[in-house]
C-alpha cells in the first residue's frame, strides 16, 4: 500500500532546499481534527534554516503544493501546511490493498523470521484453571498472534507450574483424607478440595508443613512412590486445561513446565556459585541483591530443594541454548514483578547478554464482583463454568433477539467465548478490572458481540452484492471510488489504513488492546457508514465501489479479530 506520509515528505523535499525526505517525514503531523486536513506540517523549524517567518514558509509551501494530483486540497493556516488528500486516490488505494491482501492485511515482515518466544498461561497443576489464569492465556495468545503476524516466527511455551512445595502438600492430604475414586471422578475439584484441606489442617498442625516439605524432596530425589502421585496428579489436571484451551481454540508449541527442568538446577547453582553470588544464610543459599534495590533471592532451601526462581533462571538458560530466541517474554501478572525482576538481574549478573531479551509482560488483577479469589481459601470461580456460562447465555440472547445464525450452537460458542475474551482484551492490560455478565454480553456497548454482529453485518451486505462484488474484487485497482464522497466512509477508509500501523504498535507496546479499541473504532464508523448511505444501489459502479469499502472493513475487523483469537461469523 502507498505510504502517504512518505510521498507528501518526498513532494515537501523539492519545495524547500536543504532537509531530507527523513527530515520532512519526521515533522509531518496527523491532525486531530480532519478539518485541518488529513496531514499537517508546521514550519516553525525551518525559520531558522530559511530566515524567514514561519507564516511566510507555510504560505510558499502550499503554493508549490497545490495543484498535486494526490491532493483534493492544500491550504495553509497560520505557520501551518495543511493537506487533504484526494479521496478517490486515497479510496481506490485503500480498498485495491486490502482485496490483494485479504487475511495477510495488515501483516508485516519486520520480524524477518526472528524467533520470539511467549510464555503464557502457566496454571498450577492439581490446582483449578481460574478466571484468574484466563489472562495470561488471552493476552499471550494474542501476542502471539501479534508476533506471527509481524513476521516474528514464534515458540508459544506453556510454563506449568508441575513442581514446587505444593506437591508435598497435595501428596500429603491425599495420602491423610483422599481416596482414589474422588479422584478419578473429579479430579481437579478432588484435588483442590485436598489443597484446600491442607491448609485448614495445617493452622492447627503446623508439622505438616515440615512433613509437606520432606515428601517434597523426596519427589526431587526420585522416589517412586512419589513419582508416581504427581505423575497422576499432572496428567489428570492437564486433561482438564486443555478442554479449556480448545473452548477458547488456543495450542501451544511446548508443555515445558517446571519440572522439565528438574535436572539443570545443580548446574545453575553451579553457575551461580561460580560467579560468586552464592551466600549461605541460615543454611539456605541466597543471592544478594540490595545494591540493586531488592530483597535477596532465595536459590536454594534448607533442605537442598529448589525454589521457583531457580527454575526459571534454569528455564531461560535453556531457552537460549535450545531456540537462542532474539526475545523471550513473560506474560505473567504484576504480582510478580519482583520475581521477574530478582532473576532477570542474576542472569545479567551471570554475564549473560541476553538478559535484556528477557522481557516480563505484567498485568492487573480480574476480581470478581463479589470480591478477589483465593485458591487457599477454595473461592475460585472455574474459567470452564465462566466459558460455559457464556456460551449458555450468548444462546438465549440469540434466540430471544431472533439472530439469524447458520449454526446455534457454534455461533453461540463463538460469540460467548469471545465475549470473555474481548473484555480481556479491551483496557490496557496492567490495569485490574472486574468482570462483569452484563457489560461483556451487551450486543450494544463495546463488547465483542458488538464487533462481531458488525462483521456480519458487513458480510451480509456483501452476499447481497452478489457477483457484482466479485466482479468489483477482480478489478479493484479500476474502482471508480469517486462515486464516494461521504464523511463517514472516507473516515472509515482512514481508520483502515491505519490498521497495519495499529498492529505494528500493539507489538512493540505488547498491547493486544491497541488492536481490540481500533476494531470498535472500526466498527463503530462502519455503521455510521452503513446508515449514512445506500450501498446496493442502481448504478453498478457506485455499487462496486461501496461494496469495496464494506469488504475492506469487514476484512479488517476479522483480521483485528483473528489477532485477538477470536472468531468472525459470517452470519448472527
Ligand atoms: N505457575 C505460575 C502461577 O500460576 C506462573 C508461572 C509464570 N511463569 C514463569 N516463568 N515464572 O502463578
């Protein structure tokens, strides 16, 4: 697609001797209101450089400008240049891009094949999949898909968190109060209720902790019995997570988790010994990390096991001898910022370069209306209930509202389904929301349902357009898109162009809000579009020219849909 930014820098080159096409690009500005046209450039800098007054230097450069042919208009105001583009050049432009590019609009190649993993999701085993945990899965998901489109040949890396202290505690309730049978018929519930348990007892008993911690190590050192529980334990919950990543349609490339790790620890404490950081303190090994403003990391227990940072730091070294990722990121809530931060710093201490590459991507907190959860407490709200809940919902609002669907149950699922994850997916990540049925399944707000219902919206006017579409489609670089002239449908067209843009910005911000908020504006000016104008009308080449414009902005909202991991149905 023609950058416009760049042609108008290389037409203001020839009108002022002195600055480079770099130079011009750099000082052009997108005003804020499309009054003062679709670019703008302010000559205050050049004073200097022309020895003249800004007012003078605008005025000049307008006249050289005016009369372009990729300009409707170029005026100047004040110190001001402001330039409007020709529509029907920008228009054909547009919608001639997207119909050669379809599902790739919007794609780049500035990834050039790097390799970026993202991490994400990571629940506990034994421990419920929460609507907690449905964050790091929705952002990362959306990550990558960001990634993948950008060009960036992505690893997505379940980090399961199959290992730790809360293994000797779940062993240690099953074997006190559990059997066998609960487990088999309900496993994850079963095996919370022990955690549960565990907990409660604990408060009065506090030896079984200590019993908790040994059973522990002897699952570090390999025995059997042990082995064999958490072997279970994992196997049952993992059945359960990934019935929840097929409702929301999300793979992943690595199960990875942290027990994967289990025998390169010694070597990392090896390593950390080595580079002297390693100090006892009574009698666990810690590195210390107040110079750098935090509070020791704990590498090693009392006991010789080893501890959650270990793992990641053993993780991350991994990660870079196996793939030697160009970036490595975390999208893990900002409770553990300081976490993230502890071992970031070892690694560079280590004198690992790529310490930089590694890259925590933190969020807020999703609390519930009736206040946060607590897994220790057994207060959890189970994300397979949520998905379901919206699902069942999202098919009687479509009933009740007489949507036309080709298929209830599967619009249902993909409209309720990505409902939840619109929602996530709306505000800046790092900020803590609550969730809310009512707000996520509003057909009218600015909801996914919304979106959705737009996109098919869109396709409906298309079907209706027959084969005039296609025959517009397979000439579209002959659109005669002088036939629009409307405000709402060149604003739209603007926004559309932006979309490539959009995409590249929620990478580098690690934002997938950037593209859920560009879709509503999308969405939003699409109708405004849609009610402002007759689209099917008589003359068939206004016709094809406006059905290019609904194609283009229906192909757009799926593409901003499909990098949030969501569906867009052709019918609801
Ligand atoms: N399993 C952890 C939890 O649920 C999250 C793991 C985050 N990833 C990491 N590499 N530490 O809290």
């Amino acid at each position: 697609m023609i950058n416009f930014k760049e042609k108008i820098a290389a037409l203001l080159v020839e009108t002022v001797e002195g600055l480079t096409v770099e130079e011009m690009r750099d000082m052009i500005e997108i005003p804020t209101d499309s009054k003062m046209g679709d670019y703008a450039f302010p000559c205050f800098k050049l004073a200097k450089l022309l020895r003249k007054a800004p007012p003078m230097i605008a005025q000049g450069i307008a006249e050289k400008l005016q009369g372009g042919e990729i300009f409707d208009k170029v005026e100047n105001v004040n110190a001001y240049v402001n330039m409007f583009l020709s529509r029907k050049i920008f228009m054909k432009e547009l919608v001639s891009s997207v119909a050669d590019q379809k599902d790739n609009f919007g794609s780049a190649n500035i990834g050039n094949d790097r390799k970026v993993i993202v991490e994400f999701s990571s629940p506990n085993i034994a421990k419920p999949f929460h609507i907690g945990h449905i964050r790091s899965t929705v952002i990362g998901n959306s990550i990558h898909k960001i990634y993948d489109f950008l060009g960036y040949d992505t690893i997505r890396i379940n980090h399961l968190g199959d290992y730790g202290t809360q293994f000797g505690k779940m062993i240690v309730s099953f074997r006190r109060w559990g059997n066998e049978e609960d487990v088999i018929r309900e496993p994850i519930k079963t095996l919370l209720g022990y955690y549960v348990k565990f907990h409660e007892e604990s408060e009065n008993d506090p030896t079984l902790e200590d019993e908790a911690r040994d059973v522990f190590t002897r699952l570090e050192n390999g025995a059997a019995e042990e082995i064999k529980l958490w072997q279970w334990f994992r196997d049952e919950s993992l059945k359960e997570f990934n019935r929840v990543y097929e409702m929301l349609g999300i793979e992943f490339d690595s199960f990875a988790g942290e027990s994967f790790y289990s025998d390169r620890l010694q070597s990392v404490v090896n390593a950390i010994q080595d580079a002297n950081l390693l100090k006892v303190s009574e009698g666990a090994q810690i590195v210390e990390l107040e110079e750098y403003g935090m509070s020791p990391a704990l590498i090693t227990k009392k006991d010789g096991s080893s501890l959650y940072i270990t793992r990641d730091i053993a993780a991350a070294v991994y990660r870079k001898e196996h793939y030697d990722f160009y970036k490595n990121l975390y999208i893990v809530a900002s409770q553990q910022n300081l976490h993230f931060q502890q071992w970031i710093k070892i690694i560079e201490l280590l004198g690992y370069d790529w310490a930089k590459d590694c890259v925590h991507i933190p969020f807020g907190l999703v609390s519930l209306e009736e206040g946060t959860m607590s897994t220790r407490q057994g207060r959890v709200v189970f994300l397979e209930d949520v998905l379901n809940r919206a699902v069942d919902q999202t098919k009687d609002i479509i009933l009740e509202k007489n949507v036309n669907t080709d298929n209830l149950d599967i619009t249902a699922k993909q409209v309720g389904i990505g409902a939840v994850i619109f929602q996530e997916l709306s505000n800046n990540r790092i900020k803590d929301y609550v969730f809310s049925w009512d707000k996520i399944l509003n057909f009218d707000g600015e909801t996914g349902p919304y979106v959705q219902y737009t996109h098919a919206r869109a396709a409906s006017v298309l079907r209706n357009g027959g084969d005039s579409l296609n025959q517009a489609l397979a000439a579209s670089d002959q659109a005669e898109m002088g036939y629009i002239s409307g405000d709402s449908a060149y604003e739209l067209a603007k926004l559309i162009y932006r979309f490539p843009e959009i995409v590249i910005e929620a990478g580098e911000k690690y934002e997938p809000s950037v593209v859920t908020r560009h879709i509503v504006d999308i969405a939003q000016v699409f109708n405004k579009f849609y009610h402002d104008e007759h689209i099917l009308v008589k003359e068939e080449e206004e016709k094809k020219a406006k059905l290019l414009l609904v194609y283009a902005a229906k192909q757009t909202i799926k593409n901003g849909l499909k990098l949030l991991g969501m569906e867009a149905p052709e019918r609801m």
